[in-house]
C-alpha cells in the first residue's frame, strides 16, 4: 500500500482505486467505445490503470473475466472522477453492453 504525504499539514491521504469486474460482454464495438472514452475521463482524474485483461484465476464465486484496477491518490478523487461529466459521457457510450461488478474501495491509510 501506498500513501501520499503532504509534508506541510503532517498527514496522509489513503489511495482510491476503482475495482470492475466484467461478468458478461454483450457488445464488444459499444464496449470498446467506452474503453476509449473512460480512458481520457480516467488520466484527467489522476487515475493510474493497474491491471486489465490480465491473467484472472476466481475463487470461491468470483469470474474469470476481465477485471479492471485503477488506483487514484485519494478515495475522494476515485468518486469525483466516477461522478464527472467525461465519465458519465463514457457510461452513456457503454449503456448496457456489459455487466459487471463496480465498486470504489479505500486503501489502508
């Protein structure tokens, strides 16, 4: 885990990072319009991506499927960018050709 000091206030901020999981593609062209579009919404937010369509082995219930990890300075700014216009704009593109698992998950501070 990684955190980001800010010296001059003496305190830590814990990373955001953005966790998706794809259980179904239903329309690989939308999709792929999504991932173009996502992409700009995700640098100008100060996302990183970490890991895509990497090797999966799922447990228990999980998928084997592509999974998405976007890591972010702070939780606040993993949100702030899901809830921007550039990312709406890029959910629009997606509509329903997917489903999967989304979620924004604090790391240890």
């Amino acid at each position: 885990m990684r955190t980001v000091p800010f010296p001059e206030q003496g305190v830590t901020v814990a990373k955001g990072y953005w966790v998706s999981v794809y259980r179904v593609i239903k329309d690989s062209e939308r999709l792929a319009a999504y991932d173009e579009l996502a992409r700009v919404a995700v640098q100008a937010g100060g996302g990183r991506l970490l890991s895509r369509d990497g090797r999966v082995t799922a447990y228990e219930q999980g998928v084997a499927e592509r999974t998405i990890v976007i890591e972010f300075d702070s939780f606040e700014q993993a949100v702030a960018t899901r809830e921007s216009a550039a990312y709406q704009e890029a959910l629009a593109a997606l509509g329903d050709a997917v489903e999967r698992d989304f979620r924004i998950v604090e790391g240890l501070g």
